[in-house]
C-alpha cells in the first residue's frame, strides 16, 4: 500500500486504518501522488484555502475512487473527522468489510465515553458520538459506556492528591512467542537478580521520600514475571517496601504471580506473609498443543496446580489472563471454561497483538500455515460467559495489530475490580516506577509527562543514580 498526504499531520491516524484494513501490508509513504498501474494506493489532499475541498483518492486494480470533503467542515477537529470517515468508506468498500472500532486507531476508546460521562452528558450523545461520528460497531460503543460507567466508580475509591506504585522485573522462565515487552529469561541473569533487587531498593528509597507526605493507593508489581525472584528476594523487596512506605492508604497490592512455572508455595507465603492483596496467574490458554507453540514451558496441569496453592495460600482475589487469536486456535470458549471452573475473581482477555519486537513477527513465515484469528463473535460469547459467571467489564485497551480489530478488556466480580488497571487507563494520579524499562508518569495541571528507564538490565543497573534523577526531574 502507497500512502501520500499533501499534509503530514494526520499520518499516524491514516497509517492506523490502513494497518487495520489491511493487516500486514507493508505501508510505503510516497512524495509525490504517482502511482504504477494496478498498485493499491491512497492519496489524501487537503484543501488550502476558503472555498476548496479536501479529497482522498483510493486506487485499487486499476480502479479509482474518490470521496470528497465539504470546506464547511475544515475547522481543526471537524477536517480529521470527516477525513478519517471518507477514508474509511473507501477502505471498507475495497476490502468488503468494516471496523468494530471503526475510525479509531487509539489505545483508550474509553476515554471517549469517559470525557462525555464528565460532561454531564448520557448513553445518548455517547452513542451519537461514537457511532455517528466515529463509526464505531453499536456493541463497541455499548461496552464503552458500561465499562467509563464502572471506571468513574472505581476511580472514586482514589485518595485525594494519592499515587500509585509500580516495580518491574523484566525476568521470565522463558519469553512467549508473541511477546514484546522489555523481558529476559531469567536463566541468563541468574547471577544479576541480587545485584537487580539491590537497585530496585535504591530507586524505592527515593521514591518514598520524594512522596512522603502524599497517600500511596495502589502497588503494582509487575514485569516479566516477579515471581521468578527467589523467597529472599522478594522477601527483601516486600519488606522494604512494608517498612518504608505508609501503607494506611493502600487499596490494592497487585503481584503478577504470572507463569505457573515460575511459583510454588514457599512463594506465595512468602508474597502472603505482607499485604500483597491481589495476585495474576496467567495460563493464555489451557490448550497443551498451544502452550508449547507460543514457548510456555509449562503444562495444563501446571496452571490448575498453581491456582489451587494460591487459594491454599489464602488468596481471595485471583486474576487470570487469556489471549484469542493464539496461533492454531479458532476461538477461546475451552480456554475460557475451564479457567472459569476455576472461580477467579479477575479474567482478562486480551486478543492477539503481533507486535514489530516479537519473535511471532521476526519469524511469522514460520508460523504462516497458523490461523490468528479474531472476531466481534468470539469477544461476544466471551462476555456472556464471563458475565454468566458473575465477572463485568471493568477497563479496556487496544493495541496496533491487534487480531481482528479487536481489544483487551479485563473483567472482575464487583469489589474485585483492578484498581491500578483503570488508572493505567485514565492517567488521572501521578505513576513512581521503578526498574528496568520501568515509566512513571506524572499528572499535573491535566498535562501528562513521563520518565522512562533504561530497558537493558545491564545498563539500567550501571545507571541507577541516573534513573533517580530522572525521576527526581520528573516529580520534583
């Protein structure tokens, strides 16, 4: 696929619908609106001046179709909306199909729904907005609304001028096909984690004198996979973190337990020895053939074997995650009854994101004969099932690439619901995070502005005074 603008600014947004439209298609952004015969091509020119129309032109096997824009709607928000609508139709009438979320292409379609419920406004104007405007599916949009309904709900739990948390461990017992986070196996750091637990309690002093006087809500420990950590490390971090932080505010003390191959019960005693109140035990899936394709190393069994030492460990809130559109599975109703036999407290499902960094996209003519399939029914019949089960869509994100244009949405019995997830979303309370390609966030001023770690362990652990400044910067 070709791609000219006569403008650049919209070039994200464009390139976001052509990702979805056509996913895998290399995109190519050409100077000037040539085109060899037969090459698909689109080419978006906007109008200059008073009285012109902007206009965008789709070629496609030989056939030219254009869609044109009124200069009645060239103020700065009306022209990206009308734009995006006229590609769209385009797009759609080429491929034969449309969009769930239609002409979005950002990760937070929540916010959308969010902002209007800030403004007083009900389901109705949500719907004219999203459906008339953005051309999003009605199922979208409806769960939109409910889940900024519960979002607004969840968010009141929040202390006043509070903050949340977050430690990372970018370790693994070994890095999952489709995975592009900042993740090692933890084999090859074996004689680094003392070293790495060392320069998380460096960073944690100095979030906690920098935040001294203000309410710590949520602590999120995340990665990777925490837990591969042994008992004395974590140990060392959670006790440092019980005795140097006010935790009289604490809502939620989330560990991502994760793989199944990585616990056993000396470590959930030890993570139930302080007030860690939520843990994720992460199958994907409960297909055997499907955990040794994507690099689990782990079985079946591993995961009932996990959940269950969990809840003889004491834990009353459990988070489970799958992902629909693994390669090879057409759907995830197995998966996701058997996980729900299980009784957890928290479900999310993610759908498939092949991302530029993973392994699934460096080798995917390997795993070419593979379906990777998503779809509005199969995200569906998961919601019923969840909601059968007494589980409600509490917050949701996207991703580029994502298998059938669809979306990650986490799902809780209520009470239950993550907190620290639908701040992640909302951005509406500052982020201290610590840790190898660890970001905090600060929120002020309703500006948002971040504070990113270096992402090599190595490096970030020669460069912890630097991390610190940065957040020193960041905050202070």
């Amino acid at each position: 696929m070709l791609l000219y603008l006569s403008r650049e600014q919209y070039e994200y947004d464009l390139r976001g619908l052509l990702m979805a439209f056509y996913p895998g298609a290399p995109i190519t952004k050409i100077e000037e609106p040539l085109s060899e015969d037969g090459e698909r091509a689109l080419f978006v020119f906007f109008a200059e001046k008073e009285g012109e129309e902007s206009c965008v032109r789709l070629v496609s096997e030989g056939t030219v179709t254009e869609e044109h824009i009124p200069s009645a709607f060239l103020d700065a928000k009306g022209e990206k909306t009308r734009m995006k609508q006229a590609v769209y139709r385009l797009l759609a009438k080429d491929t034969g199909h449309t969009l769930p979320w239609g002409t979005l292409t950002g990760i937070r379609p929540v916010k959308i729904a969010m902002q209007l419920l800030e403004e007083g406004k009900d389901l109705s104007a949500v719907r004219a907005h999203m459906e008339g405007d953005l051309l999003v599916s009605p199922g979208k949009t409806a769960l939109s609304y409910d889940i900024a309904v519960r979002e607004r709900g969840v968010l009141g739990r929040l202390s006043e001028n509070g903050y949340s948390l977050y430690l990372g461990v970018p370790f693994c017992p070994s890095i999952c096909l489709y995975c592009s986070f900042s993740s090692y196996p933890v084999a090859r750091f074996k004689k680094q984690t003392g070293a790495y637990v060392e320069a998380l309690l460096q960073e944690l002093a100095f979030v906690a004198e920098a935040f001294r006087d203000r309410p710590l809500d949520t602590i999120y420990f995340g990665g990777g996979t925490p837990t591969t950590l042994s008992p004395a490390e974590l140990s060392r971090v959670l006790s440092y973190i019980t005795g140097h932080f006010d935790l009289g505010h604490l809502k939620e003390w989330t560990v991502e337990a994760g793989r199944p191959d990585s616990l056993d019960m000396e470590k959930l005693k030890t993570l139930r020895a302080f007030p860690v109140s939520r843990i994720s035990v992460n199958p994907q899936t409960m297909r055997q053939e499907t955990l040794d394709l994507i690099g689990r190393r782990h079985t079946v069994e591993d995961v009932y074997r996990a959940f269950r030492m969990a809840r003889d460990a004491g834990f009353d809130d459990i988070n489970m995650d799958l992902i629909a559109g693994l390669p090879g599975e057409a759907d995830i109703d197995e998966t996701l009854e058997k996980v729900l036999d299980l009784g957890p407290e928290n479900v999310t499902v993610h759908s498939l994101a092949v991302k530029r960094a993973s392994r699934l996209r460096l080798e995917m003519e390997r795993y070419s004969a593979y379906q990777m399939e998503n779809s509005d029914e199969a995200m569906e019949r998961a919601r019923l099932k969840l909601k059968d089960a007494g589980l409600f869509p509490y917050y949701l994100y996207r991703q580029k690439n994502m298998a059938g244009n669809q979306e990650n949405v986490g799902y809780a019995k209520p009470g239950k619901e993550g907190l620290y997830n639908v701040l992640i979303m909302e951005e509406v309370q500052p982020i201290a995070a610590v840790g190898a390609g660890a970001t905090s966030k600060q929120v002020k001023d309703g500006r948002i502005t971040r504070a990113d770690n270096i992402k090599d362990v190595l490096l970030y652990l020669q460069s912890v005074d630097e991390m610190i400044e940065r957040k020193r910067g960041l905050f202070l």
